[in-house]
C-alpha cells in the first residue's frame, strides 16, 4: 500500500515544489568551464545609445554580418525575427539576405504563435528572401515552469511535429540522436498544434555574464579585433531587460539570464555531452513505489530493521548522485516523503508495543514491575491524603527452580501462568493490579483493603495454589505452592511506597523460612 502511496505521489508531482528546491539547491552552484568558442554579441545598453533605439534597420545587421563573416566567425544564431517585409525600404531585406548568404552559417529564429483558436498555434518565420538564405532555422521557445523558473526546454519543436531544432542545438551544430526524454505521439493530434521533444534540463555553466560578451556596437564599428571572432560560434541578441524580458534559472535565480545567455547555454551542455535529463516518466514513478516497497519488506526483517533508518536520506543521496554522476534528475520528495510517514508509523507501532511489553509480562500476561510502581505511587499517594487503608501482597512460588530443572522449562512456564490466574482472579476490583516481578516473584496491590480483607484474599490464594496441579509431561501433573508476604497499613505522614514494598517483601521472606505452602503478615490496623 505504501508503495502505491509513493507511486501515486510521484506520478501526479503532489511535492513538484519541493522537487524543484532542492534541484535547484543542487545544480544552482554547479559551475563548469564552457566551450571558448562561444561568443554572445549584445545589444546592449550601449549599443542602443550609440545606433538609436530598437529595431535597427537591416542594413545594420548586414553590416555585421559582413565584420563576422570577414572575421570567419565559425557559425552565428541571429536570435533576432524578420517575420514581415520591410514596407519601408525593400533593399533592407535585400542586403540582409545578401549578407545572410555571404556567410553561410547563420541560424535564424522560428516562434511559436497562438492563434485565437484554443490548442491551435503557428509558426512565425522570417520572411522568404531572408529564410532561403539561411543555413538552418531553430525555435526560440524556453519552457518556464509554475513558479517562474526556467530550468530546461525541449531541444525540438515544431507545429504538427516537432522538426526545428532550439537555437542552442543550431549553434553547437548538434544533429541527431539527441538527448532528452520522449514524449509519445498524442492520438488524433491537430497538425496545427505545437509539438514538443526531446525534454532536458539545461546544466548551466554559470551565472549572469559567465558567457564572454561584446558590445554590438563595438564589433559593427570595427573595435573588435578580428582574431577575437575567428572560428567563434556567436549568438547575436538583446541583453537589456526593458528590451527583452530576463529569464530566472536556477544558476541566476535573482539576476536572471538574458534569452542569449540561456541559448549559449544550450549550446554549451550540448558541446561539453552535459546536458540534465529527466527520468522517464513511468521509470520515476516504478522506481518511487519499488523503493517504499522494499524498504517496508526490510522492516518486515528483524536483521535488516537497523539499515531501513538510512533509508531516508539514501533516498535523497541516491537522487543527487545520479543527478551529478549520471545527469539524470529523479524527484525524491515523494518518495521520501512517503518513507518518512511509513517509518514514523513504523516507529509508533513499535512504540505502542513496546510500552504494551514494558507494562505486560508476555509469558503471564499479568502486569510488570513499572505498571506496579507506577499504580502503587498514585494509590499510596490517595491513600496518603483520604487516610484510606492500602494493602501489598507479595507472592513467590516455591521450589521453582527445582521445577525446572526436573520437568523443564515449559512446566515452569505452565506453572507461573496458573498462579498469575489465580492472583487475576483475586484482583476482582478495577483499582486492584496484579503483576510478576521477577521469574517466580508476584505481587498484588489492593488499595482501599485492610489488614484483616487482604487477610483473607492471601488465605484463599495460597489455598486455592495449593490445590493446582500442573501437567509437566504427557499424562503427569505435579502440584505447586507459594509463600505469600502481606503487609497493611493507612499510610502516614512519613510513609513511601517504597516502605510498602520492603514491607510485603521482609514478610515473604519470614513466610519462607517457615517453610513455604504459607503467608506472614505486617498488618497495622486503625
């Protein structure tokens, strides 16, 4: 059942915010150096000041184009969307698409629209002059989870099908296969619906500016050496926030990362083989179950029962081991969750039986010595303030040991249950506990009794023993006896229960010395 619990949990993502926390604990100071080759041009707030504001004219961006292909730039993603025609001037399109061509490395942006028609989306793509002249075209599309960060994407999107590639795959030049977890082709899917594939998480190499950066304005006007630009893969795109929104990760979950540095940092996973993947879905939930079930069959083992307290935090170190050693992410909370609430319902059951041990004596199934102590402090005290008589009786077989020794242990055992049934019987009274101290040692508390009742209850006991006779073997029987010790008093000022105890126990021992099959006496009545 525990297992299903955790299955379940898993599978509907019930912890996904705690999931994500301790993700992005684990992977927000995860740093590693990323490939040299990529260089991200910004459009930054100096280049706004120096060329005007957003957009720039086209033959702009030619101009650019022309320094990095001059420069042999390896590779350029321009995340930049020419989706309409330029009404004003149609030679913009024209030089745009020229440079395009002059350089033939450059990966230009495709986005996804929604339509007004639920569940139906388009593709926004540049304009033919300028698409045609491209090397490849890629999706801008980032996921952003609920709560506003941007962990991963899908490395393939697509209306009807999912055949463009991210922006990052297009930069780091990554063909297929590619990475990432599959999502199965939905039946009677709408060919104009925006499919996704290929889902990772994105290792990130760093903070804000880990990626090196220019200034757009400085690489158009010639600042730049070319040697810089020589052989880098360059993503081209805004950086200033009131332009472009900042994306919030888990390496820069206050400053944010531009939709550049995030791409870079696309292509950089994917040239380094770093990407994160994500369990398959049915794997998450298989495992988040098998792992409550075993870990409830070892608590079924009494040898194992000591490791299943590692079972907790093993879970969570075997979640952040595969994450850094396998660059696999299990989400752990649901499982230890439910391992949590298994073991806590565990513990308290044992604890229940073992305070149930503690206070019943599993052989008798009379009470023990603390339920004795207990009972005896809070009647002596009673009897103390009201000035109410209280009685202790102690009991102990005699020639047990010899019992034992000539008939064996399970004799001695059927005799000790027959004399606690006879002191169960004697304790009729709800406030009246009967115990087993020792091996053959017993007691009786009767609060509210004086000398001269308790008296008799200690006659008809030792009689009624002496009457028993206990099956020893097959077809034989041996009889049984006890000395009793009673002590009797209202209890004074000075008075403790442990006086009561000494008491009942130097008058069993004066009961014994005469020989057993009998009872002494320490009555003071008032």
């Amino acid at each position: 059942m525990a297992g299903l619990i955790a299955a379940t949990l898993s599978h509907a993502q019930v912890f996904w915010k705690q999931d994500e926390a301790l993700y992005d604990r684990w992977v927000g100071q995860w740093r590693y150096t990323p490939d040299p080759r990529l260089l991200i041009i910004a459009m930054d707030a100096p280049s706004v000041k120096a060329l005007g504001p957003l957009p720039w004219p086209r033959s702009t961006h030619a101009r650019l184009l022309d320094r990095l292909t001059d420069a042999g730039s390896q590779r350029v993603v321009m995340d930049l969307l020419w989706s309409e025609p330029n009404t004003e001037d149609a030679s913009q399109d024209a030089e745009l698409a020229a440079a395009i061509r002059r350089n033939g490395q450059v990966v230009l942006p495709v986005m996804a629209v929604q339509t007004r028609r639920p569940g139906i989306s388009e593709e926004r793509l540049p304009i033919p002059m300028i698409a045609a002249n491209a090397s490849t075209l890629g999706h801008s599309d980032v996921e952003v989870d609920p709560d506003g960060i941007s962990r991963g994407l899908y490395l393939t999107a697509g209306v009807g099908s999912p055949h463009w590639p991210a922006l990052g795959v297009a930069l780091a030049g990554r063909r297929a296969p590619l990475p990432g977890r599959l999502e199965a082709a939905p039946e009677n899917a709408s060919p104009w619906q925006w499919r996704r594939n290929h889902e990772v998480r994105v290792r990130f190499a760093g903070p804000a500016r880990t990626f090196p950066q220019l200034s757009y304005v400085d690489v158009l006007e010639g600042r730049i050496d070319p040697g810089v630009l020589h052989g880098r893969l360059v993503l081209v795109g805004v950086t200033t926030p009131a332009e472009a929104p900042l994306l919030l990760t888990p390496s820069a979950p206050v400053r944010g990362l531009s939709g550049s540095e995030y791409q870079a940092n696309v292509a950089a996973m994917l040239l380094d083989n770093k990407a994160l993947r994500l369990m398959p879905r049915w794997a998450q939930t298989a495992l988040s179950g098998l792992l409550v079930m075993l870990c409830g069959a070892l608590l079924a083992l009494p040898r194992a029962r000591r490791g299943v307290v590692l079972a907790l935090p093993a879970v969570l170190l075997g979640s952040f081991l595969l994450l850094r050693l396998g660059d696999v992410w299990f989400a752990p909370v649901a499982t230890a969750v439910t391992l949590a609430a298994l073991l806590a319902a565990w513990l308290a059951r044992n604890l229940i039986h073992w305070r149930r041990f503690i206070h019943t004596d599993p052989v008798t199934r009379l009470g023990t010595r603390p339920r004795l102590e207990l009972h005896l402090s809070e009647e002596h005290g009673s009897a103390q303030r009201l000035q109410r008589p209280l009685s202790v009786v102690m009991v102990q077989m005699d020639q047990f040991n010899a019992l034992v020794d000539l008939h064996g242990l399970n004799a001695g055992n059927a005799a000790l249950r027959a004399i606690a049934s006879q002191l169960t019987a004697h304790a009729r009274r709800p406030h009246d506990i009967s115990v087993r101290l020792g091996t053959d040692l017993f007691a009786l508390l009767l609060p509210d009794t004086n000398g001269e009742g308790a008296l008799q209850v200690v006659e008809d006991l030792v009689a009624r023993v002496r009457g028993l006779n206990v099956p020893v073997q097959l077809g034989q029987t041996t009889p049984i006896t006890v000395s009793a010790g009673l002590y009797a008093r209202v209890p004074d000022a000075a008075s403790t229960p442990k006086a009561f105890m000494e008491g009942a126990h130097a008058a069993l021992l004066r009961a014994q010395s005469a020989g057993g099959d009998g009872y002494a006496t320490d009555i003071v009545d008032e």
